[in-house]
C-alpha cells in the first residue's frame, strides 16, 4: 500500500504562485508515474501534469508555460510549481501515483487539496 499526503494548497489572486507538494509513503518501491489531477465543481477530474521516474513529464495543455512537475525519487515526492495562476485552475489537486505490479498497475491517490484563484 501507498499512502499520499498532499500539502500546498491555499488562496491566491490571479497571477500569484503556489506550489503543491505530495509525499509517497508505505511500499513506494515500483512507483513508476507520480502525477497530479484537478477536479473543480461539476466538472470530470482531469490531468494537470505527470512525471515518470526517469524525468518524462507530461502537461495539460491549459497549464502548459505555467506549471512545472519535479520529482524527488529519493524522498519519493513530487511538486507541482503553479505560476501565472488564473480563476479557473481553481480546483481540489489530488496527488496520484502508479505502481507497476506483474500484471497490472495499481493507482493510489492522495486526498485531495483545494487551490483557489481569486480574480
């Protein structure tokens, strides 16, 4: 099992900056894609970022130019940095991360953190 603590979030003004930090704990071995998700009200959650244990990221393109994904494997955690921050990447963030298994892969999530952008 993999537990994930999600710490970061908070209000800001449009164009402010906040960055979000998730930390895997339990049996983090195989974790192979540490991501983050947003899911705002009425709306499906989608992908904001992701990064695999060798570097390759992948973005959204809304937040493309604007937020980073970094990964510390040795302290099993990920960042997400969000900058140039507008009223509609308001939203819950969840951490999610991806344990490969023999057959399968196994996702866990974190419990969620609120990010609100004032305007």
């Amino acid at each position: 099992q993999v537990q994930l603590v999600e710490s970061g979030g908070g209000l800001v003004q449009a164009g402010g900056s906040l960055r979000l930090s998730c930390a895997a704990s339990g049996t983090t071995l195989s974790i192979n894609v540490m991501g983050w998700y947003r899911q705002a009200p009425g709306k499906q959650r989608e992908l904001v970022a992701a990064i695999s244990s060798g570097g390759s990221t992948d973005y959204a393109d809304s937040v493309k130019g604007r937020f980073t994904i970094s990964r510390d494997n040795a302290k099993n955690t990920v960042y997400l940095q969000m900058n140039s921050l507008k009223p509609e990447d308001t939203a819950v963030y969840y951490c999610n991360a991806k344990q490969a298994r023999l057959w399968t892969i196994d996702d866990y999530w974190g419990q969620g953190t609120q990010v609100t952008v004032s305007s």
